[in-house]
C-alpha cells in the first residue's frame, strides 16, 4: 500500500509564501507521477500542478509563474513551492500519487491553505 501525507498548510496574508511537503510511504517509486491538486468550498478538485518520474512538470495557468512543483526521490517527498498568494488561492490541497505499477491513484488527506488578511 501506499501513504501520502501532507503538511505546510496554514493561514498567510495576501502576498506572502507558503511550501507543502507530501511524505510518500509503501511501494512506490521514482518513476510514478506526483501531482497537487485544490479543492475550494463549492467547487470541484482541480489540478495545480503535476511532475512525472522524470521531472516533467506542468501547471494550471492560474498558478504559472507563481507556483513551483518539486519532488526528492531519496527523500519520497512531494513539494510545492506557492508564491505570491491570493486570497483565491484559499483551498485544500492534496497530493496525488499515480502508481504505474499498481495501476491506481493514491491520494493524501489533504491541507488547509487559507489566503486571508
């Protein structure tokens, strides 16, 4: 099985930076893809960013210029590094794992980000 756990979520002004962590336990590997997704009150998940086991990346174009994704395959660790913050940034933000092999997604519990001033 796989576990994936977030943290880094909390409340930040306008303008500030916030980084997420996804800790990834269990059989996975280099090579599975890793993404981050939100999900606002009302609306449906969407995805924020993605990186293959390659270290492709690709971005929403809301989050383009301001957002990076990373992640440390000796560490099994997803990042997001979120930049210039708005208050429509306000969301739950989880960590998807496609795992090539077992052929299924994993997802994380997820974290609260809260763009407020």
């Amino acid at each position: 099985q796989v576990q994936l756990v977030e943290s880094g979520g909390g409340l930040v002004q306008p303008g500030g930076s916030l980084r997420l962590s996804c800790a990834a336990s269990g059989s996975i590997f280099s090579i599975d893809d890793m993404g981050w997704y939100r999900q606002a009150p009302g609306k449906q998940r969407e995805l924020v960013a993605g990186i293959t086991g390659g270290g492709r990346t690709n971005y929403a174009d809301f989050v383009k210029g301001r957002f990076t994704i990373s992640r440390d395959n000796a560490k099994n660790t997803l990042y997001l590094q979120m930049n210039s913050l708005k208050p429509e940034d306000t969301a739950v933000y989880y960590c998807k794992l496609a795992h090539l092999l077992y052929r299924r997604d994993y997802w994380g519990q997820g974290t609260q980000v809260t763009v407020s001033s």
